[in-house]
C-alpha cells in the first residue's frame, strides 16, 4: 500500500548536515544551519547551562511527572518577560498568556493553528525571502500565505519602500510575520526608525505583528536591544504573537525549548485565548517536556546565573562579529571582485553572501564547503582556521 510513494527531497536547510555528514573529506566545512562552533569547531554547551543542569539534578525532590499542557509555569512567566521586559506593563496587568512550546517552530505552529481557528483574516505576510520552515509551518496551520517585499539584492540591504508598500496593501487585518531581529537568511533588519514606520502603518491597519524572535541577544550581544521592535509595538496598548526560542541564545538546540506569548487587550481575553491554545496543544502533543524548560527557568530566576548568560551571550556574539572582520578581511587580501561590506553589515547569525546556487555548488563540490543554496552561510559555524578556507572557496567560485 506504500510502494507508490515517492521519495521527498531533504529539507534545504537540515538536509545540508545530511550531505555534510556522508562526506569522508577532512577539510570539510558545515556552515548550513545555524548552530553555534567554538573557535575549535565544537558544538558548545554554556557553562550556565552546566551548572543549572547540575542544580536540577541534585534537588531529589524534583520528579518527571507531566507538566501542564501549558507547560512549566516559572518558565512561561520568566520567558514573557525576557522578550517584553521585567517592567512591561501587559505583563504586569495579567494580559500576556504565555505557552511552553517545542522551541521556535512549535511556537510558530501553535500560534499558526490558533489564528486559523479563531481570528478573523486567514492571510499571513511573510518577508521575502524568510526561513524556508515558515511558509510550511503556516500553510499547514491552515493559513495563506503571502510574501512582503524585503530584501533588495542591489543593494544586499532592506527593500523598505518595498516594504511598506506591499504591507500598506495588505488587506486590513492581515497577519504579517516579522523577524524581531537578525532577519534569517538575510541578516538585515530595520532600523529602529524604520520600526517605527512599520509599526504606525500597522497599527493604522490593523494588521496582527506575529513576531518570531530566534536570536535575542545574538544581533547586538544585548537582549533589551534585541527586543526593542517587539517592545514597541507591545508598548502601544495593542495586540501580538511573539515566538520564542532558546535554540541559539542558551545553545539548548536539541532540547526544543521556546513559548508562545499573545499579548491581549485584557487579563479575561488573555485567559479565555489560554484556554483556547490548551485545546490546540493537546491534541497535538499534550504537554511540553520538562528538562529543558526547567533549565531556562533555573537561569533565568536567579541573579548570578543571569548574568554569567548574559556573559556568555556575549562572547557567542562577539565571536560571530569578530568572523565577519576576518572573512571580509581574507577577501579584500584575495583582492576577491565584488563589494563585500555586507559581510560586516548584516548581524545575527547569518550572512547573506549574494552568491548563486551554481557558486555554492562549486563550493561544495571542490571545497567540501557545506552551505544552503540561497548563498546563505552560518558565521557561527567559522572559525579563526577555517576563515581562509571559505576565502579560497569564496575567491574561486566568484573567479571561475
Ligand atoms: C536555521 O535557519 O539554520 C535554523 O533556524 C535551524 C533550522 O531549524 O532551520
């Protein structure tokens, strides 16, 4: 009853580990998805990390009973706060719900799912390009999806006349996804200005901000500045979805920690879309998992713990900032053709190279460079060794 089903292609961004694990070659390069490499190249588990897991388990008292379908209660209350702010008044008039979710993506979904069951307007506008996982996640929770105008490849930065134009046509009421910073794939986010710009004719329109926030304190080392767009428009009294991840700011990648904030215009709205979000997560997968929220919660409720994240945070950031330098300044010394500012302009995680499918494939090919096609590639993946390697890679495929 199965032989008629065809074989699906990987997933352009997850599938890029797949062929980089089947390659035997010792000089090859994953700068695919976005996870963060020491300067050795490993994958990093924070200190702060350690030491919470090391607290969780010795305290015998702690037991691995189910948690609530909204999940750990500390956590969710800790989590809306980190993203609006300890002093927030929606968080502090009790008209924030918050739901434990499986990191970003179960986030996304969740919210996705309740919109399509119980808000008026069905149609979402996504940024073009966006992650590749969005229009999927979005399409399957029952939403149309729609692009905005985004990135403008002559000049490798923002569209923003593009911008507002395509959202100041969006019908009124219109969902529409925003990066809350470190834009992925593109690494170019708005100017705090052009947050402003964007968030007046929202609001004029009535258009729902659903936030995906996957790389707070990544874009600028600071996680207030990092939340600064979701702050504004939670500020002006008005309504929003937020998704929260933990992936890459604690490193907990594997462990799918994230939430799922709805900011209301009042505590009984917000308890009655709790109740509502309940009715979507247990049919789905019941409650959240328990250890990696525990950890979250462990850090973020004490004081010293904090700030050692915070510490930490920081130095994943800076090195990331400290790698885009070093790749512009191995191109520049190739005398490699092309302006190549962009690499130390865009923020976050990623660089958005303007190289082409065919260059990457070149790239992969004779240098065992693994990358997604868009010209995409992970400045956390980098390090000091590898920097001249891309360069090469980078040189001869622009060259060739
Ligand atoms: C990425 O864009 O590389 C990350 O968000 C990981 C993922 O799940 O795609």
């Amino acid at each position: 009853v199965f032989a008629h089903i065809d074989r699906a292609p990987e997933d352009p961004i997850l599938g890029v580990t797949v062929a980089y694990n089947k390659d035997p070659s010792p000089i090859k390069l994953n700068l695919g998805v976005g996870a963060y490499r020491t300067e050795e190249g490993k994958p990093l588990v924070l200190n702060v990390v350690r030491q919470a897991e090391q607290q969780l388990v010795n305290d015998r008292s702690r037991v691995k009973e189910y948690l609530p379908i909204v999940g750990l209660a500390d956590f969710n209350k800790l989590s809306a706060k980190l993203i609006l702010g300890a002093d927030s008044p929606a968080v502090q008039e009790n008209r924030v719900t918050t739901v434990q979710c499986l990191s970003g993506t179960g986030s996304l979904r969740v919210g996705g799912e309740f919109l399509a069951r119980h808000y008026h307007q069905l149609t979402i506008y996504i940024p073009l390009p966006t992650w590749g996982n969005h229009p999927k996640v979005f399409t399957l929770a029952g939403l149309s999806v729609k692009t905005y105008r985004y990135y403008d490849p002559a000049t490798r930065g923002l569209n923003f006349q593009g911008l507002l134009e395509d959202l100041g046509s969006a019908p009124s009421g219109a969902i529409v996804l925003l990066h809350a910073c470190a834009h992925n794939p593109t690494g170019v986010d708005p100017t705090i200005q052009q947050w402003e710009q964007i968030r007046q004719l929202m609001r004029s329109k009535s258009l729902l901000p659903f936030f995906d926030s996957a790389y707070q304190g990544f874009a600028s080392g600071s996680l207030d500045a990092d939340a600064q767009p979701v702050r504004m428009f939670v500020a002006d009294g008005g309504e929003c979805l937020v998704a929260q991840s933990y992936a890459k700011n604690m490193g907990l990648y594997g462990e799918r920690v994230g939430a799922l904030s709805i900011v209301c215009k009042t505590a009984d709205v917000a308890s009655r879309v709790e109740s509502q979000l309940k009715l979507v997560i247990r049919p789905m997968y019941s409650n959240p998992p328990i250890h990696g929220a525990s950890i979250v919660a462990t850090i973020l409720k004490d004081r010293d713990m904090y700030n050692e994240w915070t510490i930490e945070l920081k130095e994943m950031a800076d090195r990331i900032i400290s790698m885009r330098q070093k790749l512009f300044d191995a191109l520049r010394a190739r005398g490699t053709p092309g302006d190549w500012s962009h690499i130390i302009k865009q923020i976050g995680m990623f660089t958005f190279t303007g190289l082409n499918s065919e260059q990457v494939a070149f790239m992969t090919r004779e240098y065992h460079i693994y990358m997604t096609s868009d010209g995409r590639i992970s400045m956390a993946g980098l390090s000091s060794k590898t920097v001249p390697h891309l360069a090469d890679a980078i040189h001869a495929a622009v060259t060739r």
